[in-house]
C-alpha cells in the first residue's frame, strides 16, 4: 500500500462513545446492558466461522461485520481486546500488537511474558491506527462493541475479523479467533478442558464445603457498582462450575447496578470483589466501610473477599477462565 494512501487512512482514531446511564428510583437496581441483546451464546448456532480444512488457504472467515478472506496463516496479529489476547496467547501465538483496557493498560499479569512484548496500539476505545499499520499485520481481532466505527479503517490495514461481543460469549469469540488463525482443533481442546476442570470444581466445593454454596460477585467501577450477572465472562463461569448466585444476580444480563443503599442485595454465601481503575477505591472504601456493609451475612462470616479484576473479570478467555476456577475452589474450600 502507498504510503500516501496509508496516510490517508490514518486520521486520528475515532473515539467510541460511552452508553449513556439512565436514572433509576433508589428502591430499584438499574440493569447495565450489554448483553440480553446479542441473542444465546454457541458458535455453531451463531454461523461464524469457517468451513475450511485444517491448513487450507485461502479462507473466507464470517463474522460479526460481514466476511472477510484471509490469504495465508496469520503470522502477524493485532488484538483489540482482552478477549483477544488471551485467545492468541492460548493459542501459542505471540501478537505484535495489542490494545489494552483504558483502566489497566499493562500485560495482565496472568499472560506475564506468554504474550512476548506486542506494541501498545492505544486502549480499546481510542485506537492508535498509526501504530496499528506501522506493524503491518495480517490479521486484526477484536469486536464490533468495542470498536464498529474504526472497522473501515482497521480492515483497509489488514484482514480484520470481529465478534460480535466480548463478555459472556467468549467461547463463541475463542472459536472464530481460532477459525481465523487456523487453530480449531487446538481451541476445541482447551475449551473441552476448561469445561471438565469446571465441572470438577464445583463437585469438589460440594463435596468439601458441604454444599454449592451462593456466590455474588461484586464490582467497583467509575460511577457505578455492579452485582454480575448470568451473561458476564464470570457468570458463564459460576454456570458452568454449577455454583449458584443469590437472586439479586440472576439477571439475564451482564449486571445488575447497586446503589451504596442498595448494597445489601450483594449478600450471599460469598461476595468476591473486583476493583476497575485507581479512580474506583474511595468510592468502594466507602461502601466496605459502611454500616450497610457490615450487616451482610457473608462480611460477619469472613467471606467477602477482594479478587483479581484482571483476571475474573478483564480476562474474557479460556486463561483466565482456567485461572478463576483455581482461584474459586481454593476460596471456597479453604477459608
């Protein structure tokens, strides 16, 4: 490509804008979309993907914006999302290029030097396109929630594939990342893994525990705090391991919002927390300081513990999945 053209198309990166937030009455927990609206998760009821041979080239890859041909095996990937980088990561792929969360724009430390030093090609909401085709890859991954106005540009750079969402359906993106990069076989595998080890987990917790016990799990975020719920990475894990989450959380949604006078519906057996960006801990010390706070039944038995954000709920991949049932049974065993 002229590098005329190239800088044509590199115009500074669109900034994706934040939902706007509805007000809600205090005696009502507001629902924070994002996921009822993309239908059931399951790549093979969802059509993406490929139906091509192991090996063969050219294929043509469907997905969230269309299709898109890929001409030979990815060997130069960018990913947009964490979703993304945890699916090359466990793929055995290296990225030369990745897109961090605008609130944690390091490696995530359960990836640590699996990933190689990929460049920083800005937060998954303001893409540096610049750097982005500086790197001249030949594969592009990321997701039409995330980054539908950059895509014209992204895929004028290079083959660019999207899913629809990261979140909840994250086996369905972990297959069409690897329909793309030619590792089905290798992501049917780890997946088939993942979901023994889950079911494993929530038979030992049973049998240790005496009992499935409830789990919420609890977020602290800019402006908002949130009880996760049945469509989040997280609570496709829970579902999977069989652990049950109290009431309050089994919304068919990705979350359900609490006020700090509305905190009480976070009680449970356990309540795991998670903690987005340095800007969240007054707020979230104000709350775990609170009187509210120490009426719940799951605080007075010592079962409210912190959690890594990075992981449970940044994650979005079969690593991160694999490190949050570790990490759940030896909480829910051991304390």
């Amino acid at each position: 490509m002229a590098i005329t053209r190239i800088a044509a198309l590199l115009v500074a990166a669109l900034t994706l804008a934040a939902c706007g937030q509805t007000e809600t009455p205090a005696d009502k927990p507001a629902v924070a979309q994002g996921g009822a609206e993309f239908g059931q998760a399951g790549q093979k009821s969802s059509g993406f993907g490929t139906d091509a041979q192991p090996g063969r080239f050219p294929r043509t890859i469907k997905h969230a914006m269309g299709e898109t041909v890929i001409e030979k095996r990815p060997e130069r990937v960018i990913v947009l999302d964490g979703g993304e980088l945890d699916n090359v990561v466990a793929l055995g792929i290296k990225p030369v290029g990745v897109a961090y969360p605008d609130g944690a724009p390091t490696m995530p430390t359960y990836v640590g030097d699996k990933a190689g030093t990929p460049e920083n090609v800005g937060g998954i909401t303001s893409l540096n396109l610049e750097t982005i085709a500086k790197l001249q890859p030949d594969l592009i991954i990321g997701s039409q929630l995330r980054a539908e106005q950059q895509y014209p540009k992204l895929s004028e750079i290079a083959p660019t594939v999207f899913a629809v969402r990261p979140g909840y359906t994250w086996k369905e993106n972990f297959r069409l990342n690897a329909a793309a990069l030619d590792r089905v076989a290798e992501a049917e595998k780890l997946i088939g893994d993942y979901e023994a080890h889950a079911k494993r987990v929530g038979e030992d917790v049973e049998r240790k525990a005496g009992k499935r016990p409830t789990v919420t799990m609890l977020r602290f975020m800019p402006g908002k705090t949130r009880l996760y719920a049945k469509k989040s990475f997280i609570g496709t894990i829970l579902i999977d391991a069989g652990i049950p989450q109290p009431a309050a959380s089994q919304a068919d949604d990705l979350a359900v919002e609490v006020s700090s006078e509305q905190i009480s519906q976070a009680d449970g057996d356990w309540i795991l927390i998670g903690t987005y960006g340095d800007q969240t801990k007054t707020a979230q010390q104000q709350v775990l300081g609170g009187p509210l706070w120490q009426t719940l039944d799951a605080v007075k038995a010592g079962h409210a513990k912190p959690v890594s954000d990075e992981t449970w709920f940044l994650g979005l991949g079969v690593l991160a999945a694999e490190e949050v049932l570790g990490d759940l049974e030896q909480i829910l065993t051991t304390t």
